[in-house]
C-alpha cells in the first residue's frame, strides 16, 4: 500500500518505521519538504498515494494561528488527495478536544476534524489521549521558582509507541468514516503524573495540586480529557511507571 504520511516527528516517523516493517511503501514528510498551509509541494506528495495520514502540527500555539494551520492544511491536503484518487485520509486528534471551547489549540482540532468528516475523502480520526513524553514538557512550562503548579484533574495518558501501534493499524484498514479514541490504562491525575515523573529523575522540584491551573487555556475536571463514556475505546497496555523505568535503563545504558 502506498502511504504518505505529514509530519515525522514523534508519532510520524515512528508511524512511517512501523509501516515499512510491515511491508507497505511509505514516504514521511517533514515541513522542510512541503508546505500544507500554502499547498506548496502537496499535489506531488500525495500523487499514487492510496493513503494520506496527516500528523502535522502548527509552529504556533497562538489561538488565530493554530486555528488558520488546522484549517489551512487539512483543505489542502482534502483537495489534493482528492484530485489524485487517495481512498484514506487519517488525522490524529485529542481526546476531549470537543468539551474544552475555551483551549484554542483543541477549537482548532475540533475544526479539523469537522472539515475532515465533511470532505470529499474516506475517512478515519483517531483521538489520543495525551503522550507520557509530553509530562516533562508540561512540567516544565508550569514550573515558577523551583514550584511546578499543575491541576490534580484526570488524564489517562498513553506512550507514543501504543499511539503508533493502533494509528498503523488504523491506517493499513479500511477507512472508519467516524471517529475512535486511544488512551493509557490508567488515570491518573497530572499533579501525580509529575510527582512520578521527578521521583524517577530526581527531580527536586515542588509539585503542587492545583485545579485552576490551565490546560491549554482550559480549567480541566477528571472527564475533561479522559475517555468518552461510550466512545469506541482502544485501551494501550503500557503503563506510566513501566514506561518510566524503561527511561531510567536506557539513561542508566
């Protein structure tokens, strides 16, 4: 199967390997070999493909900016893919996008989704929950003075490679025409997310509970991001600790 994947960063190239182990013909494109907010390079990227799995990302958070990307890109790659006969487009979305209005980024999730379920293209979004490899980042960005403030509301977050393996498995299938979620085995709350996480590093840094910190702009409750009661479930098999002790071995290495 000739697939075009957009974007190989985290998700994508490992998306891109694990496809190519599998015996497909694959090709990951990165912002330096196309634009999809211009089309630049678009049409001829997806000539021949049968699949287009879009795994971008916008260079800017900012509400009007990430909304213009989501919407932007995904018009360009829905005319292209058309034009050219693509029978699958995937996207990887948020679990939650759509509860939390006031998080711009998820608004702009939501508007792709909608634009990719009313194209002209076969279709299949998976929503994630959020990445183990995102925690340090999260962390990071809420730390003041030594003290990490983050909200003790619910995720269920997931390792990127349990993303990778059901999204492949998504994208060699049929197209869904819907949407279906992924998430972790467990929730756990993102104060606690980050007490692990220092714990496993020896991290020195405070972490305090706090639920008005935001997320994305958003105040979060425990089903704010978790899984949709009643949604189409793929639950992953690793957990955070057993992700975290395989951090510490091959840092150990």
């Amino acid at each position: 199967m000739r697939i075009v994947i957009f974007g190989n960063g985290l998700i994508g190239s490992q998306a891109a390997a694990r496809l190519l182990e599998a015996g497909h013909d694959v090709t990951a494109l990165g912002r330096d070999d196309v634009d999809t907010t211009t089309g630049r390079g678009v049409a001829a990227a997806v000539a021949g493909a049968e699949v287009v799995v879009d795994l971008t990302n916008s260079p800017s958070w900012a509400d009007d900016d990430v909304l213009a990307f989501f919407t932007d890109s995904t018009r360009h790659l829905l005319e292209a893919g058309a034009a050219a006969g693509v029978r699958h487009h995937v996207i990887l979305s948020v679990v939650g996008a759509d509860r939390l209005p006031d998080a711009g980024y998820l608004r702009a999730k939501v508007a792709q989704e909608a634009l990719v379920a009313a194209g002209p293209l076969p279709f299949s979004v998976v929503r994630s929950t959020q990445f183990f490899e995102f925690v340090a980042g999260i962390a990071d960005a809420a730390t003041t003075d030594g003290v990490v403030r983050v909200t003790p509301a619910h995720l269920q977050p997931i390792a990127s490679r349990d993303v990778v393996a059901h999204l492949a498995d998504v994208v060699a299938g049929p197209p869904l025409d819907r949407a279906v979620e992924i998430a972790g085995p467990e929730p756990l709350g993102m104060d606690e997310l980050v007490r692990r996480l220092f714990a496993s590093t020896g991290d020195p840094r405070t972490v305090l509970p706090d639920p008005q910190a935001g997320y994305f702009g958003a105040v979060l409750t425990d089903a704010s991001i978790t899984p949709t009661p009643g949604a189409e479930l793929w639950t992953a098999p690793t957990s955070f600790d057993v992700w975290l002790a395989e951090q510490s071995e091959r840092a150990a290495a």
